[in-house]
C-alpha cells in the first residue's frame, strides 16, 4: 500500500478532466473551468467542502466521454435520443466516480449526479426540486451554464450572461445562487480572469496551490481502477479498437510474469498498458478512425500520441515511473521507432515488453490505418523482427503468452462444438 495524498488525486483528476477537455482536439477548458468556477464560488460560501466541489467541478460530466461536445452542454432543442444520452450522462459520471475512484471521492458522486437538476424540479435524472438539490450540485449547475454560455461564439457581453441567469431565477436556479454566482464572478475581476478559455489552466493551478493537502491512501488496485478509467475514455473513442488498451495491459502483465519480473514491475507494465494510448484524445476522431489511407499530416498527427501520452502521464505523480514504459511503445531497437528514434540502449526492458503486447494486439485486433492479420501471422512477424525491432526475451514471451491464447481459443471452439 502506497500513502500519498490528495494533492496525487487531483493531479489524477485534472488529468482525465484534460483527456476529456482535449477531446477533437480542441481544449475546451471546460471541466477546468467549471472545477474553477465552482472552487471560487464555494469559497464565497466558506464551504466545508471545498476539495469535494473542485473534484466535482473536474469529473462532473466523465460519463459522458465519447459523446460529442454538444450533447454535454446543451439541454435545449436537442432530439429525443440525444436527450437520453443527456439524463444518462449524470447517473454515469456518478457510476464511475463510485465504482472506479477512491472511497475518499464518494461525496463527489452525489454532487455530480444531481448537475443537471433545476431547481423548479424540471430538471434530471430526478427531478429534484429547491434545496433538496445539493448545494455542491446547484454549484456545479451555474458553473456549468457559465462556462457554455462563455464558449457561445460569437461572445456574449457580460451583462447579457447576468441577465440570462437572473432571468432564470426560480426555474433554473435559486435567487442566492445566482446571486452568489454573480458575487464571484465581480469578486476581484474574476469574471475577466476565467472569461479566456486558456488562461483557465493559470487560474486553476493557483487554485491547485491552495487546496488542502491531506494523506489519503493509494494502493495498486486503485492506480489500476484509475488506468481503466483512462483507458475506456481513449478506447470509446476509437471504435475500431475497442478494448485494446485493455488487452495490451493484459499481454503485457502476462508476458512480465512469464518472465517471472518482480511484482513492482508486473504492475508498472500493466498500467503503462492501460495508459500507452491516453496521448491519443488530441487525435481528432475522423482521424482515429480513418478507413482510408491517411494523409503525410495525418499521420504526423498520429504520430504525435507518445509525446502527449508522456506530457500527460508526467502530470501525475503516481505515474512518473511509468512515463517511458508507456511512452516509447512506438520506439523499434534498430531506431526506426517515433517519436524519438530512440536507440535500443535508451529504450528500458518494460518498455519492449508493452511495445510488443502493443503491435501484437494492433495487428490482431483489426485496427484500420494497418492490417488486419490472423495471430500466427502476428506472430510470425513478430519473430522475424526480433532483435531488429522487438527484443528477444519479450518476443519469446509474448509467444508463449499468444500461443496459450490460441490454445485456450480452439479450445473453447472445441467445447463450443461438442456442444452443439
Ligand atoms: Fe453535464
Ligand atoms: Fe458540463
Ligand atoms: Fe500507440
């Protein structure tokens, strides 16, 4: 069991808000900037749950990844299949942060669940009315409407935003909340501070600098609950490939413990596995999942993943161990890997080890910028490169890894059959 502190969940919270904000490549700011607004606005309130509210703020809409940007933030004229995507997203992002996340965070589901409540009792998933909607909830309510009135192009003066809210007195919200809302905003210029989408970050990070700080612990199993999380958000974005973050986590825990590793490193793989692709959520979707051949810029953009993967995973600090396991698994031994063609001295062994798991699930999952080949062809590639580009420990264990797989598989099919 690890002890950190809070300060390592947010840095991890903030993260999947980026991996979510970077979705189509554009940073919408937009879980940072509701975490922001909402922190300010409670610490008007002197609110005893400042730490709840800013996490809030930050996975408030974390069940609505693969979604795209518009059926998040708009409630109006929207049809009705839209529309039931919208009342799920609240009770997702809720499941999520209870299933996946630290016990700690528990309070957290509760406030997301209930942001999309209005307070005449019209709103969603229950329609809950006045102040049986939580106050962390009314919060994350305004700053959510602030922050997608804010993104309107073209911009909204000042005093139009305040009218729209004050004309939603007693429908949307309550008279203090607005109220508080616009106290907040007036307090200190803050309106013009958080107005600009990227100055959102500079305003957050002084925010991050003022929290609390407190021990909370975290153990493997919780690191891996958070790399799933990750992991399902980059993989409902590539449809092609769904799952794939998860099956190279798992070739590459099997290949380490084929190798008989140390259970540290049997855990480093596994979660370099789950995260070697977070990189790709700048990678805009028409891209991801081109079936056609792609374009020398398309494939720059592509290419571009491992760094972001890297950027990302050095953010947090229970993951700077992983950084490189994860980020070179597009590296090759004999130097012709991107994004550094590194050469083999600087690629570490549990980086070879996710970088094989990576091209064996790739070429056997059907991903479609390559081919899709059956797993002994797989294999057989495999071995021809190693030593040239894969190396020959993890290429002998992802053999025998892949070949219990194929045994496992026919027989299955055999039982399958004798069933019939
Ligand atoms: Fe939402
Ligand atoms: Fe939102
Ligand atoms: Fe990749």
């Amino acid at each position: 069991m690890i002890i950190t502190n809070s300060r390592a969940y947010t840095e991890c919270f903030m993260q999947l808000a980026n991996v979510l904000d970077l979705d189509e490549n554009r940073p919408s700011y937009h879980s940072l900037r509701v975490a922001a607004i909402a922190y300010k606005m409670g610490e008007l309130l002197n609110s005893k749950n400042l730490q709840e509210i800013f996490w809030s703020g930050l996975l408030h809409d974390i069940g609505a990844f693969g979604y795209n940007d518009f059926t998040v933030s708009t409630s109006e004229s929207i049809s009705v299949l839209e529309k039931d995507k919208i009342f799920n997203h609240t009770i997702k992002s809720a499941h999520i942060i209870l299933k996946e996340l630290p016990g700690e965070v528990g309070a957290v589901a509760e406030f997301v669940k209930y942001h999309h409540e209005k307070f005449d009792g019209t709103g969603f998933p229950e329609g809950l009315a006045g102040n049986d909607i939580p106050i962390c909830s009314q919060i994350i309510k305004l700053a959510d409407d602030l922050d997608t009135a804010l993104r309107i192009i073209p911009e909204i003066p000042k005093k139009d935003i305040y009218e729209m809210f004050n004309n939603n007195i007693n429908r949307e919200y309550s008279a203090e909340m607005v109220s508080l809302l616009i106290e907040t905003l007036e307090k200190d210029n803050f309106f013009s501070e958080i107005e600009m989408g990227a100055y959102v970050p500079i305003v957050v990070n002084d925010i991050l600098n003022s929290l609390p700080c407190y021990n909370m612990f975290l153990g493997a199993d919780l690191l891996e609950k958070i790399t799933t999380v990750f992991a399902d958000i980059i993989d409902a974005k590539h449809e092609a490939t769904l799952g794939h973050s998860g099956r190279v986590a798992a070739y590459s825990q099997h290949i380490a413990e084929f190798l008989k590793l140390n259970p540290k490193d049997i855990i480093k793989v596994k979660l370099a596995g789950f995260m070697h692709d977070i990189g790709k959520a700048a990678v805009p979707r028409n891209i991801l999942n081109k079936r056609d051949d792609l374009s020398p810029f398309e494939l720059h953009v592509i290419k571009g993943h491992p760094v972001l993967t890297m950027d990302i995973l050095k953010k947090m600090s229970v993951f700077n161990d992983i950084v490189e396991i994860a980020g070179y698994h597009h590296e090759r031994l004999n130097g012709s890997g991107y994004p550094n063609a590194l050469p083999a001295e600087s690629i570490p062994f549990l980086a070879r080890i996710v970088m094989v798991a990576d091209v064996y699930d790739a070429m056997t999952s059907g991903r479609r910028y390559q081919k899709f080949v059956s797993r002994e062809q797989a294999l057989d590639y495999i071995i021809a490169q190693k030593n040239v580009l894969f190396d020959a420990d993890a290429v002998g264990a992802m053999v025998e890894v892949a070949s219990g797989e194929l045994k496992k598989l026919s027989a299955d099919n055999l039982a399958k059959r004798a069933g019939e």
